[in-house]
C-alpha cells in the first residue's frame, strides 16, 4: 500500500490520547447557584429584626434570625433551651409548602436569565447560564440582572457558580461566592470546606469525622475501593457528581403558564360592538398563545376597566378545555349582553391561568355520536353564558335504590348515566294511590301489567325503610305507568310512582 505524504495512511489513524485537530471542543456548563439562608423566616416577616426562629416538627431550631443568633441560639438547639436564652425570643412554625412556593416564585423569575432552571429545596436554586454569557456581557452582567431579578422578592442569597451543580450547592451553603470555571480547578476550590456541609446523612457524618477526616481534601485521599467498601458506594458516587466525574441530571423547572393582555380604548363607551372589537383582538391573542404551547383553556377572565369603578368581571367558561378563539369570543359576546356596566368602558382586559394540555376531538367525515356529543357540550356553554351557570341544573344518578332518593341535581356534567334498568321520566312526589275496581288497581280504567315484579327493598339505615313490588303497567289509552304495592301495608294497595314518555 502507498502511503501519500503529508496524510497518514488510512488503517492507522490518531492516537487516541492526542486532540483531534479542527474539531471545536463543547464548553464546560457553568452552574450558578443561589441559596436563600432565611427563607423558612422570610415566608413570615421579611426584614423583620426581632428574634425569632422557625422550629421543625421535632421542636428543634431550624432557622434562627441574626437577633437570635446574637443571643446565643444556633441551629440544631432544642426550642426550650433557645426559649431559655431569650425571653423576647418569637417561635415560628416550620411551613415547608410556604417555602417551596417562595423558591418556585424565585426560580420563575430566575427564568428570564436561562431556560435551564432547577430547584434544589429547601432553599436553594441551581441556574446553567454559559449560554447566556454573551447575551448579558458577561458573568458580571448576569450577576447585575440576577440581583435587579431578585429584588422584589426581598430574599437575602449567596451565589456560587461551578462547573457541576453539586460543588455550587457546597460553596454557596458556605458562603464562598466565587466563579469556578473549570472542572480541574474544583479540588482546590473545594479541599478546604467542612464535612458538614455535604449533603450527606448525619450518622454517615459522625462517622466520617470519628475517623478524623475533616474537610473534602481529607476525603478525595482515601481510596475510592476503601472507601466504598467502608461507606458505601453512595459516597463514592455523591463525591463524583461533586467533581462532575459522574452525570448529575436535573429536573428542569417550568413556570405554569399565564395569558394577559389589555387594549386600551380611544374613548370610554359602553357600545357593544365596539367592546366586541376590543374583546376579538384578545381572544385572537390568547388563541395563538394557546396554539403555540399546544395547549387549551376552560376559564378565561374578562375584566372591563373603567375611569372611577374599579371593574366589571365576566367570566368565559367551557366544559373542557379549548383553543378556538372564535368559540370563546361567541361566549364572550352572549355574556356582555347581560352584564351590568356601573359607567362607560376604558379598557377591556383578559387574563387566563387555567392553562391546559390540549387533546383535539375525533373529526370524522360523518356526523356521529362524538360530534353531536360535542354540540351538546356548546349548547350548554351558551346556555350558561347568556344564563349564569347557576341556572343549567343537571339530574344526576345517586347509588340507592329508592327512586325518590336515587338522583340529585348539579351542574351539568353531560348526558348523564343511563339506567341500567327501565325507568320513567316522570315520577310523582308524593306517590299516588290507585283506586281498585273487581280487585284490580283503577287509572282512567283497568291496568295491564306487562313487566315485574321489581323488588326494591331499601333504606333501614336512616329511618325511611321501604319494601316494594314494582311493575311496568299501561291503562286502555296506552298511558304507561309504573306502579308498585307497599308490602309494609298488609293490604293489597297499589301506588302509581312514575309515568313515561
């Protein structure tokens, strides 16, 4: 085989531990982290400087405020033995829901530096922001915007950034803030912090340290077999997401999704073609914002603003959720004609948080079941809208089986179930005794029995106990009836119940 000059031949290729020349090289993911120290007192009173401190379930100290802290109170303490420190001291309880709400609130924010948003409860929140380093100018303008973000949440925060989530969590809870840059450089950077701010079990770190290792420096030394087989292969591999030796994946935080927008009019009116107007450009708004997150709403929030009242709401709603702007602008329009305006219009304003995944219906060339189910679904959406949804009531079944308790009204749901059983549309409160002629029940003439009996024995439990034989019956003019005897009453008495259609 000829080799060419100046190419090596094709069987032999690089060496593998040489750089391949010409091929970019990924930049290392930069992790800024942020953690909130007084965010479980923060939920409380922001800024206030009284001592207080925040106690966990097992009454012991889980935050204490910089007053509390002055009087000798540390985390970890009994909240008897911190009472004792301070008699002023304020004991708050610990409301975790509270705190993940308040980092969710945080993280939304944060949202506007970088897509890539994580949460690290209970109070920290981890940011990838190397692809936004040229859009802000640097570290230095992410850091400005991180703060004028930050802001209006009046949360105190330590940052740290690093190449791996784990070490900027460790250098944030210690209050390191600086910018690691990469992975090579993260022994040094963290060899001198604490054992005790890993996030590690306190046994396994009582017992680290009774083996006199006191810092990250002391740990990386020992040998990873040793070290595993001593305590556990769940160190190992928390220590090698620290150096970013091992992936650490992380859920992405996605804020709920929201809709507002507002059209200001030229001049205040009350017209409803020209609030239609207004109203349109909305919708049309909210259809596309829908579209584009491929999604659909069932409550829209229309608020017509005017000069001195505050406003008027109306309320578009849907049985399921939909993206069809014309569909809810036709809801709209129903609902505008019977609101009530104390003065004239200056703007119309629309706000949607119910934000859905959207599943389309079935389109088939025909009309069938599903189609006309779904023009029944927009017959009962107008009904509301033009009525109020207090004035749809819906007969729902209930399990008893007594007829008079066996439904209830409600909002519509649908159709309704469909009994399994043969029942009339009418039934009769109270039921009506029959008349008996030749021994046989009487209604506008002799009644034909043609199906039964149905025994229907129910109802000891609360005191309306009843024992009865129904039966499907039709008189000489072909009314159908359904009629029963009450075998609680010795005699041979007939009731007429129902009639049907």
């Amino acid at each position: 085989m000829t080799a060419h000059p100046g190419r090596p031949p094709a069987a032999l290729g690089a060496p593998t531990d040489s750089p391949l020349i010409g091929v970019r090289q990924e930049p290392q993911l930069l992790w800024l982290c942020i953690r909130f120290p007084q965010l479980a007192l923060d939920i409380h009173t922001p800024g206030n400087a009284s001592a207080r401190v925040v106690v966990d379930a097992d009454n012991s100290v889980h935050r204490a405020s910089a007053a509390a802290r002055a009087a000798g109170i540390a985390t970890g303490m009994s909240a008897t033995a911190a009472a004792a420190l301070s008699s002023t001291l304020q004991r708050l309880p610990r409301d975790t829901r509270r705190e993940l709400r308040a980092l969710q609130r945080a993280a939304e924010r944060c949202c506007r530096l970088t897509p890539t948003v994580s949460l690290a409860p209970p109070d920290a929140i981890v940011l990838e922001v190397r692809g936004s380093l040229k859009l802000f100018g640097g570290f230095a303008g992410i850091q400005d915007a991180l703060r004028a973000t930050l802001a209006p949440l009046g949360h105190a925060y330590h940052w740290a950034a690093a190449p791996t989530p784990e070490a900027g969590l460790l250098l944030a809870r210690c209050r390191r803030e600086i910018k690691v840059e990469d992975r090579e450089q993260l022994p040094s950077a963290l060899g001198e912090l604490p054992l005790s701010s890993l996030g590690i079990e306190v046994n396994l770190l009582r017992r680290l340290q009774q083996t006199g290792i006191r810092n990250l420096r002391d740990l990386w030394r020992l040998p990873r077999a040793g070290l595993a087989r001593r305590f556990g292969p769940e160190l190992v591999a928390y220590l090698d997401r620290i150096r970013g030796e091992r992936p650490d994946p992380r859920p992405q935080y996605h804020p709920p999704l929201r809709f507002r927008a507002q059209s200001e009019l030229a001049e205040s009116t009350a017209e409803h073609a020209t609030l239609m107007v207004a109203g349109s450009g909305l919708f049309q708004q909210l259809g596309r914002f829908l579209r584009a997150h491929d999604a659909g709403t069932a409550t829209v929030c229309v608020r017509l603003l005017h000069r001195q009242s505050s406003f008027t709401p109306i309320h578009v709603g849907t049985r399921h959720p939909v993206r069809d702007a014309s569909h809810l602008l036709h809801l709209f329009d129903h609902a505008l004609q019977c609101a009530a305006l104390p003065e004239p219009v200056t703007g119309v304003e629309i706000r949607c948080t119910d934000v859905r995944p959207f599943t389309p219906g079935c389109r088939d060339l025909f009309r069938n079941a599903a189609t006309e189910a779904q023009d029944w679904q927009y017959a009962l959406e107008e009904l509301e809208a033009r009525l109020g949804t207090e004035a749809i009531r819906h007969i729902a079944p209930v399990d008893d089986h007594r007829p008079e308790n066996a439904w209830m009204s409600g909002a519509p749901a649908g159709r309704g179930a469909t009994p399994r059983r043969q029942r009339p549309l009418w039934l009769l409160a109270p039921p009506q005794r029959l008349a008996r002629r030749d021994q046989r029940p009487w209604y506008r003439g002799y009644l034909t029995l043609h199906s039964g009996p149905e025994r229907i024995e129910s109802g000891w439990w609360d005191g309306r106990e009843c024992r009865r034989d129904y039966y499907i019956a039709s008189n000489p003019a072909g009314v159908r009836l359904w009629v029963f005897q009450d075998l609680k009453q010795q005699s041979d008495t007939w009731y007429v119940h129902g009639l049907f259609g």
